[in-house]
C-alpha cells in the first residue's frame, strides 16, 4: 500500500534531491603524481540520484541502504551540513542548507561515528557549552538535562572525562546533548554501531520511549535490523542514490523475499533420508530440521511431508528480515544497472 502523506502535518518534504561529487583520480606512481600536478582526471560521483520524500510529523521512519546507497549524504542535505547540486528540500518550512539559527534550534543530527562531546572534559561541561550555544534557560536546562540523565540513567557519569566512558555511555551522553534544546526533528546516523546487545537494547528502549513522550520527528539509519523492528513502522529502503522502498518491513518480506522457513520435528526421532527433495536443508540435528521452500510450494510440500512421515510438531516462518532486505538490495542493484546500461551511462 502506497503512504499517505497529510501536508498540513508535513515536517519533511524532498523533491528530486541531488549531489553529485567529483572525485579526484590519483594515478599510481611517482611520475603520474607529479603529472596530476598539473592536469587531474576527476570522476563524478551521484551519491543521490533525485529522490522524492515526505514525513509527517511524529514520524519515526528507518532510512536503510546499503554502504554507499546515498543515506549518510541524504541526513547531511537535511541537517544543512552540505548543499545539494540540485532539487529542493523542506524541514520544518526551512531550506537546510541556508543554515538559519531558527533552524539550527529546531532539529539535531547524532552520528554514531562522529562525537559532538569534548573528549577531555565530563560530558557535563559539554551540556553546558550546548545551554549557550543553543539560548536555553536555566530552569528549562536544568529540567531537560535532570529528565535525560534520569531516563538513561547516567547521572553518575556527569563528572566522568568522556574518553573514560563505555560506547554504551557516550551514546547516551551524546543522545542527551541532542536533545537538551527540545528538538523537534532528529536525524540518527548509525546511533548503535559498535555497541553490545545490552548497550543497543537500552537506547532502543530510550528512543522508543521518548518519541511516543515528546512526539518528535525521527529519521534514522542503522544496519542493526533489530533497531528498526524494535522502532520503526515505516522504512524507506535507498540503493544507488535512489529510493527502492517506501512503506512497513511487512511489505518488504512480501515483496522479496521468495521462500519461508519451515521447521519439522519428526515423531520417530529421526530424520527422513527424503527429506531434501522438499527444500533446501538449513540446519539439521534429529528429529529436528530446518529447510528453506519456496512460498509457491510451501502448501504441498508441507501435505506430502505430513502424509508421508509421522511429524510431532511444524512452524512456517518468514525468513529474516536481513535476508529479505538483502534480496531486495540485489535486485534493486541489477534493475538500477540495466536501466543505467540502456541508457548508456556509468551504473
């Protein structure tokens, strides 16, 4: 099902998004260094091909792709960071790229390998610089900042030297200077990356949490799919600098993925010396199997398995949703260079 978008809740409007960059070509060698010198060879590179994009409002949408896809680019062209080389886009009535203070006060952008914090000092101090930075006052700091340390529960890390701190901990610490002046839209870059299973369940639980609160707008990308699942019920999939994908990760496994999972506990304790010729075995150890089938298939090879051996007990899942997304990333890829190849581009 297509999305549908209410203009007047808009917070987010891109249209035909573009950049292009132009990479220097550094030949090999001490000689054609000494040439590029003076004549250089540049390739362009399309990190975003003209995407087209709405959010509304309270929004927390997953912005996915592949490394190189255009999503890093696309959250740097919303937040202002760069310019782009052509097309418009729209956050909160602002043009990012014109950098407007009004604007700067009303989102923020987290970038799980980027540190806003000091690293010598406690993150404390940091907060400090951002209540200047960003105008707050006092009382209304100091609220915001005791609501945050209470919520990921690191007040006893304030007096703490950055550097000292867990991933885990300066993730939280970085969420909370983000967030000190009330934003109304965030962008999260990979806010989880590198981060332990506990670590990444705590700030899912965190953003979960105060986005329902505050109902603020959220764009993010991660490669942890059990970030998305655990937050997102939009995801908007980017290959190659276009968009592939809008709508739920439900849609997705509809769409791509080609097969389900099926596993068979068998009543006699063992397994069926048959039992590949109905699907691709993944994973075995009697009674117990696991095989891959086509969706197509799935009806009939399940009757002749139950007709034929005795089973205790059955489940059919969808595959993971890595694995569907992975799929579609394929796909996406070959339809994007068979249509750059006709017409006669670079893919």
């Amino acid at each position: 099902m297509p999305v549908s978008y209410n203009r007047a809740m808009e917070t987010i409007r891109i249209e035909g998004l573009r950049k292009t960059y132009k990479i220097y070509q550094k030949q090999e060698g001490l000689r054609a260094s000494f040439k590029g010198l003076f004549r250089r060879k540049y390739r362009m590179v399309e990190a975003v091909r003209g995407i087209d994009l709405a959010v509304d409002q309270g929004e927390f949408v997953a912005f996915l792709g592949p490394n190189g896809a255009g999503k890093t680019t696309t959250l740097k062209l919303l937040s202002g960071v760069i310019s782009p080389t052509a097309g418009t886009a729209r956050v909160l009535g602002h043009v990012p790229w014109r950098r407007e203070n009004a604007y700067r006060r009303r989102f923020s952008l987290v970038m799980g390998q980027k540190n806003q914090l000091w690293w010598d000092l406690p993150a404390q101090e940091s907060f400090r610089l951002h209540q200047h930075i960003y105008r707050i006052e006092t009382q209304a700091f100091a609220a915001r900042r005791d609501e945050l340390v209470d919520l990921l529960e690191v007040r006893k890390l304030l007096g703490q030297p950055v550097r000292e701190l867990s991933l885990g901990e300066r993730m939280k610490m970085e969420l909370i200077a983000a967030l000190l002046h009330s934003p109304e839209v965030l962008f999260l870059d990979e806010p989880t990356i590198g981060l332990d299973v506990v670590a990444q369940h705590n700030i899912q639980n965190f953003l979960r949490y105060y986005q329902q609160l505050k109902k603020i707008t959220i764009l993010l990308t991660s490669h942890y799919m059990k970030d998305v699942v655990a937050l997102c019920n939009r995801v908007v999939i980017i290959a190659q600098g276009v968009i592939v994908h809008d709508g739920s990760l439900a849609e997705i496994i509809d769409r791509f993925s080609t097969h389900k999972v099926v596993t068979l506990l068998f009543a006699d304790h063992s397994l069926p010396s048959d039992i590949g010729r109905y699907g691709e075995i993944i994973e075995q150890q009697a009674p117990r199997v696991k095989i891959r089938v086509e969706k197509k298939t799935v009806t009939d090879s399940l009757a002749a398995i139950l007709q034929q051996h005795p089973v205790e007990d059955v489940s059919v899942e969808d595959p993971p949703l890595e694995q569907a997304i992975a799929e579609m990333f394929a796909i996406a890829h070959r339809d994007l260079e068979r249509k750059a190849m006709s017409a006669g581009q670079d893919p």
